[in-house]
C-alpha cells in the first residue's frame, strides 16, 4: 500500500465521523492512581516521568509484545528481533536495569539476559500498563535501576463481580498472515469473583521493505520471523468490606523464529502462580492498611539449532542439542501502610530467591564446541540467588499546595554459583531518593526529585565466556567488575485540566561503573568454517544520561457531533562514555510525532506519523580515528526514516452486547526503517515491517 491510497483510507471514515449526531464530548477525568506506586499516588502528584496506558488507549496501541505496545511512549524504545523478542528501553537503559513486572511480581524469565529471549507475556488481555522511567529501585530493587514495567492483567480480580460476563478479541494482520484470539470469562457475586481467560496466536514471516541483508542478499521477507503461542489462566478471589484476598494461575507457551539466525528456533513455557490480598486496618492509631504480594514461577526455555547438510546429493537437517535456561523461583512483598498526622508512608520487606539452571553445549557460561573452554571462570551450569530487602517511603503535605516525599531500601544479594571455580558471593546494595510535587494552579503543577542507586553487576555480565549467536558475538566477561551506581535528578512539568493537557520532563543521571559490552577488536572462531565472531567485552565506565521528552493533546474542536483531538509527541537522549570520551552504543535516535484524531458518536478515527531521525553519534575510539567503518566496535550509524499510520473503529451493540470492529493502517508509505537500539549484530536482519493493515473485532458480554 503506497503513499497514493492513503486519502482514500482518511475520506471514508473522516465523512461518517463528521455525520455523526449524538456524540459525547471528551471530558477530563479524574487523575489516575498510579497502581505500581506503594502509596497509591495520583498521576498529578508522582515526582518521577510515569506513563499509564489503559482502556482506549492501550487498544490503539497494543502490539504483539509488551514493548512493541509502549514503542510510541516518549522516553521508550525496544530491542527489537523481530515480533516475538523484543524488550522495552527507558531512557537508553535496558537488560538488567529495567524490571519486567506482572501485576507488581516478577515474570520469572530470562528476557534480560539476551534480547533475542522473549518476554512471557500476551498483550491481548491486558487491561493496564504502567511504565515508570527512572530509578524505581525503591519499591521493585537494584535491577529497576533504570525503571520498571508493570503489566496488569486483573487476573485476580479486586472487585466484586456484579453479573456474569465474558469478552472476546480477534485480529488478522496482513503483515505475517497473522491471527489473533483472546476470550475471558467472569462470574461472582459480593463475595467471590472469579476468572478464566486463553489466547492464542500464529503468524508466519514478516514481510518488510526491500533491504539487503548483511551477507549481501536482497529480501522483502524477514527469515526466521514465525511465530506461535497460547496461554491459560484462571483466578479467583473473596471481597469483604475494606478488602480482598485471591489467587490466579498461568501456562503460557511460546515457540518462535529468531531472525539472523537461520535454522534457530527457541521453545518456552512457563507456569505462574500468584496470591495476593490487601485490607483496611480501622482499628490502629497508626496503621492503616497491609498488601501481601506473592507470586511463584516454573520457566523452561530450549534453544534448538538447525544445520543443513548435503552429502551425496542427499539434503538433511542436524538438529543439535538444544541449550536449555530453568528458572525457578518466587518472590514475596509485605507493606504496610501507615499514618501519622500528616506523614503518610509504607514500610515494606521484600524477598526473591530463584534458580537458575543452564544446560547445553551453546551456553555462554559453560565450555563447548564453539564456546572453547571456560577455564578462566569455570563451567556454571545452576546460580542460586537469594535477595531481601527492606524499604521505607514516606510522604508529607508541607503545605496545601506542596508534597514531599523520600525513601530509603536496603537490599542484600547473595549468589551461589554450581561451578568447579569459586561462585559464592555476598553482597548489598542502598538506594534513596527525595522529591517533592507543588501545584502552581488548579491546571498545572511542578515536580522534581533526586535519586540514588546502586547495583550489582549480573551473572553474565561477570563470567560470559562463549559464543552468543543471537547477537553474533562472543561474549566475554569480568569478574572484577565492581558496583554499578548512579545520582540522577528529573524536572516534570504537568497539565492535567483544560482542552490541552500533557507534560515536559527533563533528566540528568551521572553514572560510575556503567556496564556495558564493547567491542575488542579480536575475533573467535565461528560455527561454519573460515566464519568468525568478534569479539565483545564487559566494561566498567563513568557514563552519563540526559534527555528531555514530551507529550501534548490538544481538543481543539468541541462540536455537538463530533471533537477533534490533536496530538503530539517527542523524545532526545544523549548517552555519553565520560572514560573514553566518546558516546555510548544502542542509543535510541531523537524522535518527533504528530497525530489527530476525530471521536464521534460510534466512530474513531485518526492518523499519525512519527519521525525518527538519523542516529550518528556512535563510539568511536581512538584506534579508529580517520576510520569510516565503526564496525570493529559493533556499531554503525542509523538512517532515519517516519511511519506513517492510521487507526479507524466504529462501535457495534446488540442488546446488551457491545463490540468494537477496527482496522488499522501501519507504515502506509512502506518507507525502510531500522531499529538503532538493536544490537548492531542482527540490525540489519530484521527491519521493521513494511505496508500492512490490521483488522481486528471485540465484544463484551
């Protein structure tokens, strides 16, 4: 679909819109509570860049992933293997510094070891995603360093059931052939509620703009692109007057293709349990409330191989051992929420202990074929990890018009590794910060806050030693590596009521032992004879991060049939190695956004286009001056390009059912674009996806 059929696409819809009678106009909502915050702060009032999506807003936006759905947010951005492995980046930070959480507990997987494994989680039933940038180490740890995402999926429900009901969500996307379904079923009364929910999806290759490979070769289809899942679930919960406890079980299963690298397939499943209650203390001076969260997860994740042969005109196909991560582990929170005069704060204890276990000849901990030995580290095949941590936040009204808050968590780290070196390591980590929130008006308030983090470097990031064939590499690490820390401070500037609404803010974190893998300039053998894989080392520097990012809706018409909103959007990050004095690799380009859209009685309709600009500033080394080809670092610069997207709906009723049918529009132009925060490795394997429409139907019973 070309540039041409575009008005076609914006006149139809545009023409039922405007004839539209009985339209209800945007209203202002009340501010939304922040869910992932301990004391339940309104978004108004949140001292930290916090973005919510929910309801109409997390449907125009929901992807095939977490991070595909949160792509668009400004401040974040995603790794990106293709539509099955792809995690969200806050702010340049990615891995082990951004905590993947469902409903507040972790999803117990491997996702922030390598980006090519996928994040366990269906966006399709999803109600709520809130996506906190900066330091969230206070309530969620040392690995929320650079911020957290909390997926909500209402698996326990924290409400009375009224009446039976049941939804049910289906899409088809021209892009990979691709189907989607999604159904969900409830039922209670005021004391039980209760819950089943599956989905289940299947999609082949991607097609894309022409591009060339970097083995030279032209294709308009993404290889190794596939991919299918299924989930399951039920929950259940008893509701009494100031509170509720419930529980919820999962099994999600996920096989896919892994782009760039050809014949490999990775199989995952995993099992998830979780209990949680919360209630009202009436009866204390000083305690008001106790949340006990609770969840557990099984994770199996294979990596297979596939290697064609030919030999005597005879074609076959070697499947080798698969290399196999276990995860085991559960994670528990207790708060207690408190008041006193007019301090209010909670007092939390947090605990996760989990196992991993790694098995195969491919791993990058242990000795294989292509992974030599690991005579300096020694062969780790289990880490057991115990965490636990103590956490105090405290708010206060230090007038009508201005809060302040701070905080304060300490966290203990103990790493047990099974491996015929020394693997047993104790350690803690301290994290802090203050900020306040002051209301210049009833429309627009000012906040700010000053943080302080420490982590400790991961497994990975301390023995690698072997080949990484998702990124093409062989990763090598240090353990002398020392603690990570960081001092940031944010400025936000809100406006919550009005026809224009949206927020400004600006960042600043100085970091010292800033982890990170670079290229050494060596190279290791390969699997194929004559093919090599350069080499890619774990370094400590002082870095240094700052950005500023920005969103505005503006009503600009208010008419009896139909509004129209106008809107836009924009990010700039700069990440910088303040050692070596140069910029840091993967970080995401400059972005700018423009969109409309015109709401009207049963139709929606609306249209963005979003620019991403040319990303330049990558490392570049002494050893390399005068040099055009930055590749022995691992990096080349990024072209820039825009998508240009549209998203139509109109709303469906019979009796009391209602529905919604939507078709949506993605790159129109079919223009080639690269993902920058990919590893520069398998960049040029997967673009993003070419000309393609989404049709999709929902309803409610």
């Amino acid at each position: 679909m070309k540039f041409y059929s575009v008005p076609i696409l914006l006149s139809i819809p545009f023409a039922f819109a405007l004839g539209q009678k009985d339209k209800q106009s945007a209203e202002q909502l009340d501010a939304l509570v922040v869910e992932s915050s301990p004391l339940d702060t309104k978004l108004n009032e949140f001292t930290q860049g916090v973005n919510i999506l929910e309801k109409d807003e997390l449907d125009k936006a929901r992807g095939a992933t977490i991070a595909e759905t949160l792509s668009d947010i400004p401040g974040v951005s995603e790794s990106y293997f293709g539509p099955n492995a792809n995690r969200p980046i806050i702010r340049g930070l990615d891995k082990n510094r951004v905590r993947m959480l469902q409903n507040g507990t972790d999803t117990f997987d491997v996702s922030a070891q390598s980006e090519d494994h996928a994040v366990p989680i269906d966006p399709l039933l999803v109600e709520r995603i809130e996506v906190l940038r900066g330091s969230s180490a206070l309530s969620y740890g040392s690995s929320s360093i650079g911020g957290a995402v909390n997926v909500i999926d209402r698996s326990i429900p924290t409400q009375p059931v009224s009446s039976p009901g049941a939804s049910f969500r289906t899409s088809y996307n021209s892009a990979n052939e691709g189907w989607s379904y999604g159904s969900f079923g409830y039922a209670g009364n005021d004391q039980w509620s209760f819950q089943i929910n599956a989905t289940d999806k299947d999609f082949k290759n991607y097609d894309a703009p022409v591009f060339v490979k970097p083995d030279e070769n032209a294709s308009s289809t993404v290889e190794n692109s596939y991919g299918e899942s299924e989930t399951v679930g039920f929950g259940g919960a008893r509701h009494w007057k100031g509170g509720y406890a419930g529980f919820s079980f999962s099994n999600y299963e996920n096989t896919y293709g892994v782009p760039g690298e050809e014949g490999a397939k990775i199989e995952l499943e995993s099992d998830r349990l979780e209990i949680r209650s919360e209630f009202e203390v009436n009866d204390s001076d000083w305690l008001t409330g106790v949340e006990l969260n609770f969840g557990y997860g099984d994770y199996l994740h294979s990596e297979f191989h596939l290697e064609e042969e030919e030999e005597d005109g005879n074609h076959s196909e070697e499947e080798h051992e698969p290399t196999k991560y276990l995860r085991e582990g559960w994670e528990g929170r207790v708060a207690f929420k408190h008041e006193i005069g007019d301090l209010r704060g909670v007092l939390g204890f947090h605990g996760l202990f989990d196992e991993l276990k790694i098995q195969g000849e491919e791993s990058i901990f242990s000795g294989g074929e292509h992974n030599e030995t690991n005579y300096v580290y020694g062969n780790i095949t289990k880490e057991d990890s115990k965490k636990f941590a103590v956490f105090l936040v405290e708010e206060f009204d230090l007038s009508e018009s201005t809060i302040v808050n701070g905080g304060i968590r300490w966290e203990s780290f103990n790493r047990d590794l099974e491996t015929n070196g020394s693997g047993i390591s104790d350690d803690s980590t301290i994290s802090a910060s203050i900020g306040f929130t002051h209301e210049l008006n009833e429309a627009w308030n000012f906040s700010s806050n000053v943080n302080y983090t420490e982590r400790l470097p991961d497994t990975a990031e301390l023995y690698s030693y072997g080949a990484h064939h998702a990124t093409h590499a062989f990763e090598v690490g240090d353990p002398n590596l020392d603690k990570e820390s960081a001092v940031g401070i944010e400025f936000i500037l809100r406006k919550t009521v009005g026809n224009v609404t949206g927020q400004i803010s600006a960042f600043h974190t100085e970091f010292d032992n800033y982890i990170f893998t670079e290229g050494t300039g060596r190279e290791h053998e390969g699997e194929e004879a004559g093919h090599h894989l350069p080499e890619m080392q774990y370094v400590a520097v002082d870095a240094e991060f700052q950005g500023i990012e920005a969103e505005v809706d503006w009503l600009a018409l208010k008419n009896p049939g139909w509004s129209l909103l106008l809107s836009a959007y924009g990010d700039v990050l700069s990440g910088k190695n303040k050692s070596e004095n140069t910029y840091l690799p993967r970080i995401a380009p400059a972005r700018l956004g423009l969109g409309f859209e015109v709401q009207a009685d049963k139709i929606t309709f609306g249209l963005d286009v979003t620019r991403v600009f040319k990303q330049s500033k990558i490392p570049v080394h002494e050893e390399e001056a005068g040099h055009d080809d930055d590749e022995e670092h691992g990096e080349t610069p990024t072209a820039a390009y825009s998508m240009l997207n549209a998203y139509a709906s109109y709303d469906l009723s019979f009796g009391d059912t209602e529905g919604e049918l939507f078709i949506r529009g993605n790159n129109l132009t079919d223009e080639l674009g690269y993902n920058h925060t990919s590893p520069a490795t398998i960049k040029g394997y997967a673009p993003h996806p070419g000309a393609s429409v989404e049709v999709g139907l929902g309803f409610d019973f």
